[in-house]
C-alpha cells in the first residue's frame, strides 16, 4: 500500500491528494472512499483493475492527505469537488465508483454533472436508503449521544473492525493509517468535518431521485453489513433495500454476497474485481 502520492491544487485552500495508476488510453475509474476513510482502501482493487483501467483515487477534502479548512463538507460540496477535480485532470466520460457517503457523493454527481459521469460502480452506497424528516432528527441524536462526532482512536478502531464481517488484516491496517492521520492533524478539524458529512447525507435525501440515474451502474453489498440499513429505523434485511433502491434506477444491477460486511469491495476483492473486469467490457 506504497502508492505514489499526487496533488491537485483547485485553488489557494483546497489541494486533493489521489493517486493515478494505469495505462492512460484506458477506461477512468475515479474512486470516492467513505466517511472518515482515504483512498488506499481501494488498493485491493486498484491493484488488478489497473491492467484494465486507469484508475484514480482521491481523498476527499478533510480527509487523508487533502486539505483541511472551514469547508461546508455537504455533499453538494464534496460533488463539487470531485467535478473540479475531473476538470483540473481533463478527464471525460468518467466511471465513478463510491464506497457508503462515496457512493453517495458518486449519485449526486452523477445527477449534477450526467455528462461528465459515462458509469457508476457503487459499493454499499449511503443515499440508497430513504430516512424521513423525523428518522433524521432521531439519527442525528443518537450519533450525537453516541459521541460519534468525536471519533478518536478508539472509535476509528470500533468502527472500522465492525465494517468487517469477521476479523481481518486488512482491517488492522486501514485502523493504523487513520489513527496516524488523526494524530497528524487538528482534531477539532476532524470533528467538525465529520460532524458535517453526517448532517449532510441526512439532509440530502437521494432515495427519490434514483430513477433520475441514467448511466448503467453495478452496485455491490455484503448481505451482513452492519452499517446499512439502519436495523433500528429500518427493520429490513440489506438486500431487501438493496433491491429496493436499485429498481429504482434505469439500468442497474445489484450483487451481493453473504457473510459480507459494509467494506464489501475489500472482503470480496477478488470477486468484486471480476464483477467490475465484466463491467468494463460491457459496450459503452
């Protein structure tokens, strides 16, 4: 997990550290990680889907090596971003791929900029399941009591392990390079980015607008993720909202696999990768 660390500079306060691997007359898969998260979760994939592709990961802003600033961090902004990242690269005709908030912010671009976005890959994404104005307030409220907000290393590690259907090296690793990152920087930064990424998802239904998504999409979950969908709000088994969610596009298919948590495209890379490979060599 030495990929080479690259920089974009958008303007004076946001820089967008990615890295590009891959042959450059290939396909673009830009990859958009998750809450709290950065781009080398997608080593596992990157690393055989680079012979077919190029493939290019980013840290959002706030997170990994990116910037951190007084940034609003909704997901409009965070979709902004990744438009103006794809303009500063001179990329076209992208294939987006969102891991939970990724897959969120990878919709919303998709929706914003449908032109810019050729195919969506989603890997247990947020904005597949609906929650109603009061299912929000209550969401927020027990993050709120639940200190979420104020993730330190202890919460990084629970929340990460509980991410993995069962224990995992791979899990360890992604807790130690987060936890550093979280010791590097300000932590009242982190906080309030987080703060402000989880208020946003739930502001920002998508449910209503799937329908809207045009580009062929695969979408993957693991049957047992823990994180989607809300078991307290939504008494539903994941692939029962999975396919909920997905009939609601035009053109989507859903895989999924049992014994399977929320970080599907690493628990399953090897078979997520072949998923994707097939993908690819759909015609455009």
């Amino acid at each position: 997990m030495n990929s080479t660390i690259l920089y974009a500079q958008l303007d004076e306060q946001l820089t967008i550290a990615y890295t590009d691997s891959g042959a450059k007359n290939k396909p673009v898969i830009l990859f958009i990680h998750g809450l709290a998260n950065y781009l080398q979760v997608w080593h596992w994939n990157t690393m055989v889907l680079q012979n077919e592709a190029r493939c290019i990961a980013i840290d959002l802003p706030g997170n990994g090596h990116s910037s951190r600033g007084s940034f609003d961090y909704t997901v409009d902004f965070m979709s902004k971003t990744v438009i103006r990242f794809m303009h500063h690269l001179k990329l076209d005709q992208v294939i987006l791929a969102g891991h939970s908030m990724g897959g969120q912010i990878a919709l919303n671009t998709a929706l914003k900029s449908p032109a810019s976005v050729s195919r969506l890959i989603l890997f247990a994404p947020a904005g597949f399941e609906y929650y109603s104005p009061h299912e929000a307030i209550l969401f927020k409220s027990a993050i709120t009591m639940g200190n979420f907000i104020n993730m330190d290393e202890v919460h990084i590690t629970q929340s990460i392990n509980s991410s993995f259907y069962k224990n995992s090296v791979f899990a360890q690793k992604i807790i130690d390079d987060l936890n550093l990152l979280i010791q590097k920087n300000d932590r009242n930064s982190y906080r309030r980015m987080l703060d402000k990424c989880i208020n946003s998802m739930l502001d920002h239904q998508l449910y209503y607008e799937l329908n809207n998504i045009t580009q062929k999409t695969l979408v993957f979950f693991g049957e047992n993720d823990m994180l989607i969908p809300n078991r307290f709000l939504h008494p539903q088994t994941t692939r029962e909202m999975a396919l909920q969610a997905a009939n609601q596009m035009q053109d989507a298919t859903l895989v999924t696999y049992p014994e399977t948590g929320h970080f599907v495209q690493i628990e399953r890379a090897a078979e997520v990768n072949k998923e994707v490979i097939a993908f690819l060599k759909i015609p455009f």
